[in-house]
C-alpha cells in the first residue's frame, strides 16, 4: 500500500497500539519537504511504544518518498513524535552502525584504537 503526505501535518496512521511489520508501505508526497522536516506516519494514541520494525528498516534506516519524481530521503524513528509514534524526518545522508551485541552478564565490549 502507499501513503500520501499532502503536508507535514498529515498523519496516515492513528493506532492505540501500533506493531510495525512487514514491508514499509510506500511513501508518496504532495509537496518538496526541505532537511529537518517530521512527518508522523503513525500516531500512536495509546501508552506502550511501538513494537516490531518494518523487514529491512531498522530504527535509524533510511526511505525515500517521491514528489514530482523528485526522490527525498528520510530517516525512521520508531519513538519519534512523544516517543511512542513513527516519524520520518528528511535528511540528506543516513548512516547506521550495527548493534553492539551484548555479552553474558549484560556487559558490551568495545574496541578503539588510536
């Protein structure tokens, strides 16, 4: 499925509760959103965080939406909004670092040179 943005303040998804699976839906835009801008994809209405991420985004990843076949990249985040919604802000670069993994005991180990 795809979602129209006819502007920043337009929010596709209202949920009490919200699980984010399967494939992102497609994100089409009604307007060029300059850097730094937050669309709210779901509002989460209830108190629990989202739960779960889209196949293949995960928290910081990066999608692109298209105006006037223009393409704008934006970066998720599964605690955007009040901390319990999915926004998507428009940058010019993503990066993404994998994550840490966890030893026994509950302790990381990292590494540095220099």
């Amino acid at each position: 499925s795809t979602v129209i943005f006819a502007s920043a303040a337009t929010v596709p998804v209202t949920a009490d509760e919200y699980t984010a699976e399967g494939v992102v839906p497609g994100i089409g835009l009604s307007f060029a959103p300059a850097l730094g801008t937050v669309l709210k994809l779901v509002d989460n209405t209830g108190f629990l965080p989202v739960t779960g991420t889209y196949t293949g985004l995960p928290q910081g990843g990066g999608v692109t939406a298209t105006f006037n076949s223009q393409n704008y990249l934006f970066q998720i985040d599964y605690a955007g909004g009040d901390g319990n919604d999915i926004t998507l802000t428009a940058v010019d670069q993503v990066i993404t670092f994998p994550a840490i993994p966890v030893k026994a005991g509950g302790l990381a180990m990292i590494r540095g040179e220099g």
